[in-house]
C-alpha cells in the first residue's frame, strides 16, 4: 500500500473496528485504510445474502417488524434497500 500523498510504501498499523486493515506513512504520519468492497446492491454495511432476503420477505407480504426480527437488520436499513431497489 503506498501513501496517497507522499506516494511512499507503507507499513500496517493494526486493524480498524470493523475489520480493515489500517496503514501508516513512515514519512508524514499519516494514517488510512483500505476501501471497503461495496456489495452488489450497494450497501456499505451488511453483506448481499442478508439484505436480499431482507428485499425477498418485504416482497412476500411481510411486515417490516418481522424482516427486522429474521434478519436483524434496523428498520431504517431495510426501507433504504427497498429505496435502492
């Protein structure tokens, strides 16, 4: 990984909370991470799998109380995907 303003080679320096790993400039000091992969729907936090059965129970007559306790995903983030989809 090389630093995006010195363009120097870079050495790992831990890991974020959500997984990634972080890195840090020898040159300037200055810290960053890898980008997050977006799945196919577009989603930065949850993965496909979980928000397409999300969109499969809304479509199947389901309340969003219910697809909220299947999947455990907040309602807030399955009317999202239905706004995505």
């Amino acid at each position: 990984m090389t630093c995006h303003s010195c363009v120097v080679e870079c050495k790992k320096a831990g890991k974020r909370s959500d997984g990634l790993q972080r890195y840090r400039c020898a040159q300037c000091g200055k810290t960053f991470s890898d980008r997050k992969q977006f799945g196919a729907i577009g989603h930065k936090q949850i993965d496909d799998s979980k928000a397409l059965l999300a969109l499969q129970l809304i479509v199947e007559g389901n309340s969003l109380r219910t697809t909220h306790r299947i999947t455990g995903l907040a309602r807030n983030t399955i009317l999202r995907l239905l706004e995505l989809a």
